[in-house]
C-alpha cells in the first residue's frame, strides 16, 4: 500500500505542477468489484492543458514512483483523458465532460478527499 500511496502523491504533484484544479482522490479499496483502489480526478481548463497535465503525470510518476502507465486513452480529443497505473486509475477532464460524467459521484460510496487547489 505504500507503493500505491507514493504514487497517488506523485500523480497529485504532476497534476499541481501544471495547474490542474479540483482534485479528488476517491478511495475504492472498501468497495467489492472495483477496477483499480484509487481514482484521482482532476480537470484542466482545455484541451491543451489536459494533455499537458497528462505528460506532466507522466514524467513525475517516472522519477519519483518509478511507474509508467500501462495505457492511456483519450489523448487527441483530450476531453478526457484517462491513464492506467494499475492500483491506481487517473482522470483528466474538460469541466464540460467532468460535470457529465461525474464520475465522484458514481462511487457514492468511495471516500473521497478534495486537494485544494494551489492558486
């Protein structure tokens, strides 16, 4: 669980570093038949930032956790786009799509935990 823990900093941090805004890490690890432990789900302002925030996760999960993604989907449009670390699955939306599939609300029974955003 450790491992998981560093990660889910590292992917937290990646996200801050390009300014990526309401942060939820939504704890499944209570709740039977989940695909992943943890959902970290954040939102960029656009297409651009979206993708930029995706490389940024990307290169700080590689030097500070030592993981690569074993997929990413979603990049292009880049209205969603989601990457898989495994234990954990990473989230970035447009606020259009994030508000459509509210996807903190469909684990209603996950913990949630709000980072506050850094500006």
């Amino acid at each position: 669980m450790k491992q998981t823990t560093r990660l889910v900093e590292a992917i937290t941090k990646g996200i801050q570093e390009k300014k990526g805004q309401d942060i939820v890490v939504a704890d499944l690890t209570g709740i039977d038949g989940t695909i992943a432990n943890y959902f970290v789900i954040c939102q960029g302002n656009s297409p651009t930032q979206v993708e930029a925030i995706t490389e940024s996760i990307g290169e700080v999960v590689r030097t500070e956790a030592d993981e690569k993604p074993m997929g990413v989907v979603g990049l292009g449009l880049s209205q969603w786009v989601a990457m898989d670390y495994g234990d954990v699955l990473v989230h970035i939306f447009v606020p259009d799509a994030r508000e459509f599939y509210d996807l903190e609300n469909l684990w209603e029974d996950a913990q949630l935990t709000h980072i506050p955003n850094l500006d």
